[in-house]
C-alpha cells in the first residue's frame, strides 16, 4: 500500500504568503494603482505617508526591494518632524515585515523598536493596533507562537476601541487568520473556529472573492482537523462543502483573483478528502480533482501543487493494481518537487520511501537501495527539525497554561462584575423610588398653587371695592395736583442747574483719565527700552563669557600640550635610556611605567582635543562633528550624525557654540541615560537652522529639569540663547529622550 503523504500541504491562511505566491495580472495592475496614488501626492504629506506602506509592500513583491526601502526610509523622515507618531510608527512596522523576510536580523528589530517608540507617541488606536500585529507577525515567523499570540489580542483590543475606517475590517480580518493559523497548530478547535468565522463574517461584508476564498478555505481546514480528531462524519462534509464553495467562488470570479494557484491549492485538498475520508464510491471525485490539480498547476508553474497532484494519482494507480502507473506518477512527483524553490521535505521522503516499496517488489534491488538512503538522509533532516522544534513546542504549551491561568483570573473577575452590576440595579431601584417621591411632591406644589390661584381670585374683587373708593378720592388729588404743579416747575429748573454742573464734572473727568492714560504707557514705554537694555546687556555678558571660556579652554589646551605633554614626552625618553642600563630585575616595571606614560599622553591629547577642537578651526562644524562621533562610538554605544541640507554657511562663532551644545547632549546622554544609541540631526531650513539629538536611555521626568541646578544644562541654555533660539524637550520614561533645539540664520 502506497504511503499517504500528499495531504501534507499544510492551509496557509496568512494573506502575506498569498501575494508572494501570487504571478497573476492583478497583482500588476495593483501595483500601477499604487503608484499612481504616490505620485499623486506631495512629497511630505501625510496622505502620501499613508499610501506608501501598501506602495513599498507592492514594489517589494514584484522583486524591486531596493526601491521599495528607498521610499520608505525618504517617508520615514518626513514622519519622524510630525507630532504625531502614527505615519512613522507605520512605516517603521511595514520596514520590520519586509527586513523579515529578507531574513535582516538586526535590521528588523531595529525598526520593530523604533515603531514601538513612535507608536507610544499617538493616541491612534488602530495604528496601536498595526503596530502589535506586526510585531506578533514577525514572532510567529520566529516560531514564537505564544508570543505572538498576545500580540495578536492586544492588536484586537486596539482595534475594537478603534472609530471605523476603510481598513479596519480588512486589519481585524489578518489578525483572525493569524490566530485561526496558530491555534491550528494547538489543536485549540474551538478557538480555531471562533477566528474562522469571524473571518469569514468580515469576508462576507467585504464581498471581497480574494478574502472570501481564503476564509472558506480556513473553514474547510478547520473541520477538516476537527474530523481527524473526533471520527465525527459531519465535520468533514463540511470540509467539502467549504471546499466546493472555494471552489465556486474562484471559477465565479476568475477575472477577480490575483492568484492563479488557488484553484490547483483547493483541488488537492478535495482530492486528498475524498480519498483518505471517503467511501471507494468517490474514487471519480479524487480522479478529477487530482487531474485538475495537475494540469492549473502545470499552466501557473506551481511544481509542488503538480507533484502532490502525482503523488495522489500513484495512491490511485496502486490501489488499482498497476505499479508501473503509479511508478511513474512517483517519478513525475519526484521531479517536479527538485523545480520547487523550497521544496517540503516531507514531499521527498514519502516520493523516496514508496519508490523503494516498488522496486523492492519488483526485485531491483538496487534502485530500492539507493531510494532507501535518499529516504533515510531526508528523515534525518526533519528529525533534526523536529526536534528544534520540540523545545518550542513545550515552551508553547507553557504558555498555553499560562493563558487558561489567565482565563481563570478574567472569570474570577466577570463574577466580581457581575456582583457590582447587582449592587448597581439596586441603586437604580432606589433611584426610582425618590423619582415616584419627587413626583408626590409636584403633584402637593400643583395643588397649592390652584389654592394660590382661588386667594388671587379673592384679591382681584377687592381690588374693584378699592377702585370705587379711589374714584372719589380723584377729585381731591386733582387739586392737589395743581398745587403741585408749580413746585414742578421750580424743581425742573434746579434739576438743569444740577445736570449742566454734572456734565461739566464729567468732561474734566474724562480729560483727567486720558492724561493718567498717556502717562502710563510713556512708562511702559520706558519700561520696554529698559528690558531690551537689559537684554542687550545680558547677551553682551553672555558673548564675553563664552569668549572667555574658549579662549580659556585654548589657553588650557595649550598649556597641556606644551607643557604637561613635554615632560611626559621627556619622562618616556629618560625610561627608555634607563632601560638599557638596567638589570633585567626592574626591565618589566620600566616597561609598564612606559606605557601608563603612553596611556596618559593619548588621554591628554584627548582632553587638548575637547577643550579646543582644531578640526572646527581647519575643515568646520561637519567635519569636527564626524571625528567627535567616530570617537564617542563604541561596541557599547552607537552614535550616529546626520547633516540635512547643509551649506556650510554657518559662521564659525555660531558653529562653535553648536559644536559645544551637541558635545554637552552627549556627554549627558551616555552619563545620565545609559544610552545605547544617540542620533545628531543637523538640519538647515530656509530662516533657521534646527539641532536634533535623540537617544534610547532611560528618560527622565521633564518637570523636575526647571527645578534642576545642572551647570551641564545651565550652559545649553546659555548657548542657545547666545543663538537667539528655543530649545524643546521631550523626555518617556525607559523609552528615551528628544531634545530639539532651533535658532534662526
């Protein structure tokens, strides 16, 4: 009986690997979309940002990987100058998954790490969410599965606080594959089930033929490893109907599927159900479909596709009978599978183990022989394999007990919340108890105010009784009236007199108030040309003790050099003079005490050269720049500088102060942060020049830096304001500082 072993081609459901296996016209004219939409846009703008991670991913898979990181990184700087972290923690991510799989250790957690640090910049919460699938990504591409499973629920939990946009749909739908992915490899059906269904869900809602064929097939995969595992028969007419539907939808949508292999991929899954779950009844289904693997595979270059198609026509052949049939359906298998790039291994033993099974039957001995090494040479590379992979496989299922532990406490947690619900729809009740009190008690004011109403009534006829009385009162205030007519008159005029004197008060009020204003702001005035006095008189302060500093570092420098360096230089000579004379007893210790001299003569050289930089002097800030960083660079410490648009139009008293201010955030980083790597920008604008250092140290609290008494800082800010400049900190604790300094030209 032949060896089952074509149903080995494991479901990938992981969307990545799709397009890389992808040759179709589609994927073309995907790309000239992509680069249209580039184009399209400035350079610098966020919309161009956002379009070049799907652009450098299209131009990676069509093999022009240099291009595709040239427009990343040029998009990454201009990233980098926005407040917001979400374009460059973007970018950087999508740099990490193709550094992956250019197999680019260093480079891609280098960029793994600096997305983590911009994404810790943005409240965009789906970025948050990119940013953590990308990193689970790239540790299930390690065989870090654990790992990348808590990455993948993070992403998820990102995405569900995420508003809804365009890609969402499309980002939640990678992640479920990944998981349905991963917990297949678990064994976890219930979990694997959950991820495909929701996949599918969103595939439905796309109405996408590219992701709905993709979510059918994970269904299929899914019964079809439920069935494998429980003997349940309806599992597996699930398995086939997904499959058909896979099916359905790629001949339905021919002209839609940028992947021609997807048909032969879904052919010989069914021919291998029908043939290994199957009645003998069903042996027509597997003849077609393995036919139909054979021949898509054969037109789009798929060998392995070819070669299990071969491999499935043998099992038929054999179980017919003919053993020449199934020999060469082998032999076909075999050579197909030497086409393939990155053949299975697995491929070539079950090839190898049945074709030495035939020629033993046949008594060629020697065939059989040299088959039965090729078998056992590839068994003992995968059992080396295998057991790599056995450590990863207990560390999984470490952390798969860590996960239920978890599980565990979430439960303990929802019974806590359950508990605070009851006490809450309690409190509710008594809220609708002092509602139906509050409406008693309107109910007691509305009634009062109708007895309100009743005494107003009251009121009101009195009110006509006091008329009638009134009316006979009139006459006599009529005459009252005219006496008061005249004593009027009287008071109107004394009122005029009062008013004339009032207006006239006023008017002297008024000019009284605009003079007091003038003189007020002739004192502010005053006090302006005071504070520019000040100012300038502070600045000159500033500029005569910079000078003295520098001309005191030279004078120090020199004095070093000349001095101290020559009588070191004349100690070594009278040590190496001595040393000839001397016995071999004390020759060691002349010799030690000549290179402590050494030591000491390079160390002085190195002080003289920091007290007065002579390449500043000679070659200007750039060179003097690049010789300091060569030196601070260390296995331990990487320091790295960067000059943007530089035209060397500094003058030299401006380029010292730079050179000091960048020497003093150095040396801060590497004493107070324990950085690892430093990053000097110096970039020229069009009014002003900017100074950038960032490093990866500890970071500190910025509101405490106003309270500090560095000198370190005092003179930063001397410098800086020497320049006429601002100077801006931002400081995450264990993530780093940025501090980024501006003066105009």
């Amino acid at each position: 009986m032949l060896t089952n072993s074509f149903s080995f081609f494991r479901f990938c459901i992981t969307i990545l690997c799709l397009v890389l296996a992808g040759h179709g016209a589609s994927a073309q004219e995907l790309h000239n979309s992509l680069e249209q939409q580039y184009k399209k846009y400035k350079p610098g703008s966020t919309q161009r940002m956002m379009i070049t991670g799907k652009y450098a991913q299209a131009l990676f898979f069509n093999k022009q990987e240099d291009k595709a990181f040239v427009i990343l990184n040029e998009n990454i700087a201009y990233a980098k100058k926005v407040t917001d972290g979400k374009y460059a923690a973007y970018l950087y991510i999508i740099a990490a998954i193709n550094y992956r799989l250019l197999d680019q250790v260093k480079a891609y957690e280098n960029a793994s790490r600096l997305a983590q640090l911009y994404e810790a910049k943005t409240k965009d919460q789906e970025t948050k969410g990119y940013v953590a699938y990308g990193l689970g990504w790239i540790r299930a591409r390690n065989s870090k599965d654990a790992e990348a499973v808590r990455y993948f629920l993070k992403a998820l939990s990102f995405y569900e606080k995420a508003p809804y946009s365009e890609s969402l749909n499309t980002r939640k739908a990678s992640v479920y594959r990944e998981l349905n992915s991963i917990y297949a490899d678990w064994n976890e059906y219930e979990l694997q089930e959950k991820y495909s269904k929701l996949s599918l869900e969103i595939s439905l809602q796309q109405n996408d033929p590219m992701n709905l064929f993709d979510a059918y097939m994970a269904m299929g995969y899914m019964y079809e490893k439920r069935y494998e595992s429980t003997s349940n028969k309806a599992f597996v007419h699930q398995a086939e109907s997904y499959y058909i539907k896979a099916v359905d939808t790629y001949n339905a949508n021919k002209a839609r599927m940028p992947i021609p292999s997807n048909l032969s991929f879904v052919a010989i899954n069914l021919a291998n159900l029908y043939l290994n779950y199957f009645p003998a009844s069903y042996r027509d289904k597997v003849l077609y479909y393995a036919n139909l693997a054979k021949s898509h595979g054969a037109e789009t270059g798929n060998h392995d596709h070819v070669a299990s198609a071969n491999g499935l026509l043998a099992e038929i052949a054999l179980q017919n009978g003919d053993q020449e049939a199934a020999k060469r359906y082998l032999l076909t298998a075999l050579a197909e599978s030497e086409y393939d790039k990155v053949a299975d291994p697995n491929i070539k033993l079950s090839i190898f183990e049945n074709l030495s099974q035939l020629f033993q039957n046949e008594n060629n001995f020697k065939e059989a022989i040299f088959y039965q090494k090729a078998y056992l040479e590839t068994f003992k590379q995968i059992y080396d394999q295998k057991n790599t992979a056995l450590g990863k496989k207990l560390e999984v299922q470490y952390e798969r007990e860590k996960q239920k532990q978890q599980l565990l406490r979430l439960q303990l947690a929802s019974e806590k919340q359950e508990q605070r619900l009851k006490e809450m729809s309690w409190q509710s009740l008594q809220q609708v108890q002092k509602l139906e009190n509050l409406e008693l008690l309107k109910e007691n004011q509305f009634r009062k105010l109708e007895l309100t109403e009743i005494e107003n009534s009251k009121k009101a006829q009195e009110l006509r009784l006091s008329q009638l009385e009134s009316f006979n009162r009139k006459r006599e205030i009529d005459l009252y009236k005219d006496r008061m007519d005249y004593k009027e008159k009287i008071n109107t005029f004394y009122v005029g007199l009062t008013a004339s004197v009032s207006l006239l008060l006023i008017l002297l009020l008024y000019a009284y108030f605009q003079r007091a204003k003038g003189i007020k702001q002739k004192e502010k005035l005053h006090l302006l040309e005071m504070e520019k006095v000040k100012q300038d008189s502070k600045i000159s302060n500033l500029t005569v003790m910079l000078e003295g500093q520098e001309q005191e570092r030279g004078r120090i420098a020199r004095d070093l050099h000349d001095g101290l360096g020559s009588l070191l230089s004349g100690t070594k000579m009278n040590l190496f003079l001595l040393k000839d004379t001397s016995n071999d007893q004390h020759q060691p210790q002349i010799e030690r005490s000549m290179e402590q001299i050494d030591i000491a003569v390079d160390e002085l050289r190195r002080v003289a050269h920091n007290l007065m930089p002579d390449l500043l002097l000679n070659y200007g800030l750039q060179e003097t720049l690049m010789e300091y960083v060569s030196r601070m660079t260390t296995p331990e410490l990487d320091v790295d500088v960067q000059f943007l648009h530089y035209s060397n139009q500094l003058p030299l008293e401006s380029q010292l102060l730079v050179y000091r201010i960048v020497q003093e955030l150095v040396n801060n980083a590497v004493k107070h942060a324990g950085a690892e790597q430093i990053i000097i920008q110096f970039i020229e604008n069009e009014s002003d020049y900017a100074i950038i250092v960032e490093d990866d140290g500890k970071g500190f609290d910025t509101t405490l830096l106003n309270n500090s008494h560095s000198a370190g800082f005092h003179n930063i800010r001397s410098r800086v304001e020497f320049l006429k400049g601002a100077m801006h900190i931002e400081s995450q604790i264990n993530i780093g500082t940025s501090i980024e300094i501006k003066f105009p030209k």
